[in-house]
C-alpha cells in the first residue's frame, strides 16, 4: 500500500498530493468497476433464478439479496472515494498558498 503520510511544503509535498489524487483516482475507477460487475451479476442472477423458478433464500431470510448488500457497501465506498479525491484536489490547489517551510 501507498504511504501517504504528510510531509512539509515544498516539491515534495506537491508530488505527495498528486501521488494521492491519482492513487485515489485509480481506486475510484476500480471500485466503479466493481459496482457495474456486480449490478450485472445481479441480474444474471435473478435472471437465471427466474428460469429455473427458484429464490433466493437470503433475500428470503434477510429481506437483501448477497448482490443488494454487496452493491450497497461498493456504492458507499464510492461515495467516500469521490470525497476523497475532491478533498485531495482542494489541498493541491491551496498548497500552493502556503508558505515554503510550513508543514502540510
């Protein structure tokens, strides 16, 4: 895993927030990956349990589907990630306010 401790402004600090964005960045895209291989999963699912008149027995028991909890938990590390990178972004942009020395 990346290690995305601070460190003090200057170059590096400015190359530690961009590593972070794109880190970030890449996370989000996976995780939206993940989300739409799993909503297509579902509907094979259903589809197929359709076909052979069958139920699923969790949504049954739980009233939520393996597939409904797994979209949900992807759906909120979404969100959190988008939050991050956005936050990310804000600190790029007032980094370069800070004064050279001033710890980031």
């Amino acid at each position: 895993m990346t290690n995305l401790q601070p460190r003090t402004a200057g170059p590096s600090a400015r190359t530690d927030h961009g590593r972070v964005i794109v880190e970030l960045t890449s996370r989000l895209v996976s995780a939206e990956a993940l989300l739409a291989s799993l909503q297509k999963a579902q509907e094979s699912s259903a589809r197929l349990l359709g076909q052979e008149r069958r139920v699923d027995l969790v949504k049954r028991l739980t009233g939520q589907s393996s597939f409904d909890a797994a979209i949900a938990s992807t759906g909120e590390m979404i969100c959190e990630l988008r939050q991050a990178v956005s936050s990310a972004r804000r600190a790029k942009a007032l980094e370069r306010f800070a004064p050279v020395g001033v710890n980031s």
